[in-house]
C-alpha cells in the first residue's frame, strides 16, 4: 500500500509525540485484547469494527485477557489518567491503547484511524496495513466540544443525523446540539400535544434563492411546495443511542419563548391572542408574532409537560431552552402578559422573558437538570443555575464568566457554519456573510477571559444553520474540514497551534484523506498573507496557493480564471498604484483535481 509521506501528519496535534523505528503490522487476523475486567469498553470495540471492517472487510476479534499480548492490539484503563486522555503505543511487536476511560480510548481509537494510510480505504482485499512506530500521548483542553444541527429550518432523516454524528466523532467532538424546534417546523413528537407534529412539522413554502438580507422582504421568493419531518420518540432514542456509542452527548433544544411559530400554529392559544390569531409556520424568517404568552398560566403548563417527554427522552444533564431573538411586541399588548408584570413586580418585559427563564430553570431544577440558553437569556438577570451560550460575540460568555456561570462559546463571527467559506459567486446559495477556515483556527474560546475565570468555561461549538442547506451532502460540506479546525480549537492550547503548520502541511493530507473517501468538502481559498498601504499610497497585496501542491489560477480584468490563465508562483504579489481600484480573482485547483470556489478580492487604496 502507498503510504503517505508523513502518516502522523494528519492528526490533531497531540500534547506529545515520540516516533520510532520500524513499523507494526495489522491484519485481519489481529486481535483486540480487553484488559479491563468491566464492560465499559465494549462500545470502544464497536468502535474498532467502524475503523477496520472498511479496510479488512471484518472487525478484529475479541478476547479479554489479564496482561497485554504479543501481535495484538490491547485496550485498558488507567483511571489515573485524565478522563477523555489516552496513550497510544505502537510497536513493532505490538499496539497498546492505554485511556483515562472508555471515551478516552475511543479517542485513541480515532487516532489509530488516521494512521492507517488513507489509500487502504476503499482499497479492495486488503489484508494488512503498516502503522509506524510512535507513542501518541493526548488530552482535549476543552471538555465541552460541541456542533449544534439545525433540523428546522430543513429537515435531515435519522441517517442523516447519524452521518453527522459520525464526522464528529472522528474529529473527537463529545456534544450533539439538537435544535428540534423553530419558527419554521417543530421536530420531535410530543405525545400528549400530537398536533406539534401533525401540525407543526410541516410548512407550505420554502424561501429560493439568495439570502434577501433584510428580515423580511417583499421581494422574496418561495418554492410552494411542503416541507416537513419530524423525529419520532423512537427514532429519538435510536439517535441518543448510537451518539452514546460514539461517547457523544445529545442535548436537545426546545425554543422558548420565541422562535416557536410551529408551536403556536398547532396551537394557537399559546400566544398573547387567546387563539384569535391565526399563525402559519414560517417559509423565511418571520415577524415578531412568534412568541408564546408568558402571562398565561396555560403557557407553563404546556413547557413543563413537553419538556417531561423531553428529559425522560434525553438523558444529558444541560437541556437547552433557546431564549434567543425573543421579540416583546406582542407582550406589550397583552393584558396577561401586563398583569403578569405588575403581580411580579417586573420592570418591563425584558424582565418577563427572565421571568419565564427562572421558572423553566427552577422546573428542570427540580427534574435533576440544567437549563442552558443563548445569551439573550442573562438580558433582565441571571437565573441561578443557567449556563450561557454566547452566540452574540464573545461579550455575553465573557460576563457570564465572571458572574461566575458557566458558558459555552460558539460565536457568530468565529463558529457559525452556516456563512459561506469564501467569497465566490460560485459556492452554493448560502448565509451572505464570510467564514474562512483560517478565521476559524485562530479562534481562542478563552480569549478575554481571566485564569480565574477560565474555570467556567466548558468549550467550544460550532453551529450549522440550515436555511440554505437542504441535504445531508450538503452538510458535510459546510462541516469539512472546518470541523478539523474546531476540533483542533478545542483539543490543543493555543501555544500549540500554529495555522502554518497547520495549513501547509496536516491540512493537505487531511483533504487527501476525504478525497480517497468521497467526501464534500468546502477546499480553503487561496491566503491572503499580506496587505499594506506603501508609502506614496501604493497597496501591495499578496497571495499564495491555501497549501502546498494546490495550484491558483487568477485574473485581474474582473473575469473568472480558467486552468490556462496565469498561475500563482509560490507567491503573488500585486501592486495597486494610488488610488485605483483591481479586482484579484483566484480558483485553486487541489491535487486531486478539486476546483475550489473563486476568490474576489478588491483591492485599491482610494487614494487622499
Ligand atoms: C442564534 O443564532 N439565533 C442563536
Ligand atoms: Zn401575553
């Protein structure tokens, strides 16, 4: 088998590694060897089937034994190591995963994947592959790494879900955020309110097009055709199970008290209106009439009852209650809502959305669990025990920090993997806003933030929007490889990272590897590594292929580049003269044939 030049180059870079000599060679007739006398790493072996059965057409057999064995791979504990740590040792007469617990040996297990040459995958007969000689040693600085899916804005099947699940946990992320319910459809069956899936799962109409920009505009245009879906409480578990095989925790949200559009259609006595408003579930962003009424006892009643399914559904401690974009209009109309303001001695109906967030805290409280919420949620006053997801910046995680809540950062300008990744007219219609995977690397969650209160922070995540994302391919395309980034974010500390290192020489092999595997993927635009203004007022701007071996075409006449105009040298180096405007258009082309998308960049220094 062809063997890649540097094997280890494609991992995460862990804490430590120590490469030897010589190589260990694993068949289809090596065994595991389970040396901890419980059953917790019975999943780790299933895991093993996951890496091994598509390079041998088979798992490895099992066998438990007292002390490791000669020839085999062997898998133990040390509870003395860190939780989610592992040591991975290979060789030349045998293969040794030694991990703090079953999920840290699951983690070895992923790495033990990557140092299979990726040219064994989708080989036909194979019946050994060589693993260099190394120890791996490494631990995640981040024990919250998470990727929340959004199954409302378009529907994904239970594959789908699973397909999800499985790109993160190759990339050692622990933490599945289902965002089941939204403006527009409500995901998950709720059985003592069937109308919230007869009903509310289902919209008429879906925006085509372009990101209109504004909220909501006239100019917008719709497919009229039915879009719908909905989990059973089967499937629910189905997919809480086969996350839980892959040590990944689901936490489910349940919108509240705004973007519930699909709740108040199947029930429409929800709202501030007493039922006499009539709601359609939203085929676009929708107006401020998507909120239930907190003045309403009623409204309780309906939250606690489903978010009993819920718990009794999802066993994560963290059950997230949304809270965000929660528009008061209708509140200030409402004469419950006013009466609930003035009985509570509120100040106004910021207040009253924090109101509602104590009493659902208190409620989960009571049920053994946390209420998490998005950063509008402290807006009014903390509730006691609610940790905060900062989606707004970093500012919101950063002030619950030191009132000494815990948060979880995930914001817009760094981790939303709903915006496009470069600048092409050419990449599918998506969020009109920028993402580039360097922005992404260089993001540090514990930025802003004290040693001290560092401590509460839990980790990172990146969330996919799906406005624009209609197919499970789809979505493996706005998670590749930008997931590799995150997980590096929340694996290594920042003094371990370098986007160099990372860029030019583990990324080529990364995307190699999900070439030989057919994945989608978003291929990095080309760098730009340098903009100055001159003196005199000249602009300089340079370019560079986005790694080595990937070539960049480019025009400056405004024209979309082909293979045969000029080609980026190692470096391009553009000079505007004083106050003219060029436009620099690039298409990187990888090695294995992928076209990436366009890159327009504008340039020109006005001059003065
Ligand atoms: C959000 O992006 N509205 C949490
Ligand atoms: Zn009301």
């Amino acid at each position: 088998l062809a063997e890649l030049p540097d094997k280890d180059s494609v991992l995460v870079v862990p804490e430590r590694v120590a490469k030897g000599q010589g190589t260990f060679l694993l068949t289809a007739s090596t065994e595991a060897v389970l040396l901890s006398g419980d059953d917790s790493l019975a999943c780790v072996t299933g895991a093993l089937d996951q890496v091994l059965e598509p390079v041998f057409g088979k798992g490895l057999r099992v066998r438990h034994a007292d002390v490791p064995l000669d020839g085999a791979l062997n898998i133990s504990c040390d509870a003395a190591m860190p939780a989610d740590g592992y040591r991975l040792e290979i060789t030349p007469g045998r293969a040794e995963i030694v991990a703090g617990s079953a999920a840290g040996a699951f983690y070895a297990v992923q790495t033990l994947r990557q140092l299979i040459p990726a040219a064994a995958y989708g080989a036909a007969n194979v019946r050994a592959v060589e693993l260099p000689v190394v120890t791996i040693e490494d631990k995640p600085c981040l024990g919250y790494r998470g990727m929340m899916l959004d199954v409302c804005r378009h529907f994904f099947t239970v594959d789908e879900v699973k397909e999800a699940l499985d790109i993160m946990a190759l990339h050692k992320l622990n933490v599945f955020h289902w965002h089941l319910t939204d403006d527009q459809g409500w995901r998950i069956e709720i059985k003592k309110y069937p109308k919230l899936t007869e009903v509310g799962s289902v919209r008429s109409r879906t925006l085509i097009g372009r990101d209109p920009g504004g909220e909501y505009d006239e100019t917008c245009r719709y497919d009229e055709t039915p879009h719908g879906g909905f989990y059973t409480q089967d499937e629910i578990r189905e997919v809480v199970a086969y996350a839980a095989e892959r040590y990944i925790t689901v936490i489910p949200e349940i919108e509240m008290p705004g973007h519930s559009l699909a709740a108040l259609t199947a029930y429409p006595w929800l709202g501030c209106t007493n039922g006499d408003e009539s709601y359609e579930i939203a085929g676009w962003i929708c107006g401020p009439g998507n909120v239930l009424c907190p003045g309403k006892e009623s409204t309780f009643e309906f939250l606690e009852n489903v978010l009993d399914e819920v718990v009794a559904l999802f066993p994560s401690k963290l059950i997230h209650i949304g809270g965000d974009e929660c528009q008061h209009t209708r509140w200030e109309a409402c004469p419950d809502c006013q009466a609930r303001i003035a009985a509570e001695g509120l100040r106004d109906e910021t207040q009253l959305q924090s109101y509602l967030t104590h009493r659902i805290d208190s409620y989960l409280a009571s049920k053994g669990r946390q209420l998490i919420g998005w950063d509008e949620i402290m807006e009014g006053g903390l509730s006691p025990g609610a940790v905060i997801m900062s989606w707004r910046g970093t500012q919101g995680g950063i002030a619950a920090a030191r009132e000494h809540h815990h948060v979880v950062m995930t914001p817009g300008q760094y981790l939303y993997f709903d915006k496009r990744g470069t600048d092409s007219p050419d990449e599918p219609v998506s969020l009109n806003l920028s993402l580039p995977l360097e922005k992404i690397y260089g993001y540090d969650p514990a930025e802003g933030l004290s040693e001290e209160e560092q401590q509460y922070l839990l980790g990172v995540q990146a969330n996919l929007w799906t406005e624009f994302v209609a197919t499970g391919k789809r979505v493996e395309y706005q998670l590749l490889p930008r997931i590799y980034a995150l997980s590096e974010i929340a694996w290594s500390p920042v003094a371990r990272k370098s986007w160099e290192e990372f860029s030019r020489q583990r990324l080529p092999a990364y995307l190699a590897r999900l070439d030989a595997e057919g994945a989608a993927y978003q291929v990095p635009q080309p760098h730009g590594i340098r903009e100055e203004t001159l003196e005199g007022g000249c602009f300089r701007f340079t370019i560079r292929p986005p790694f080595p071996g990937c070539r960049v075409y480019y025009t400056l006449n405004g024209a979309t580049p082909y293979d045969f105009d000029r080609e980026v040298p190692g470096e391009l180096e553009v000079i505007v003269p004083r106050g003219e405007q060029r436009v620099l258009k690039c298409v990187a082309v990888t090695p294995a044939g992928r076209r990436s998308m366009v890159v327009t960049t504008r340039m020109g220094n006005p001059g003065e």
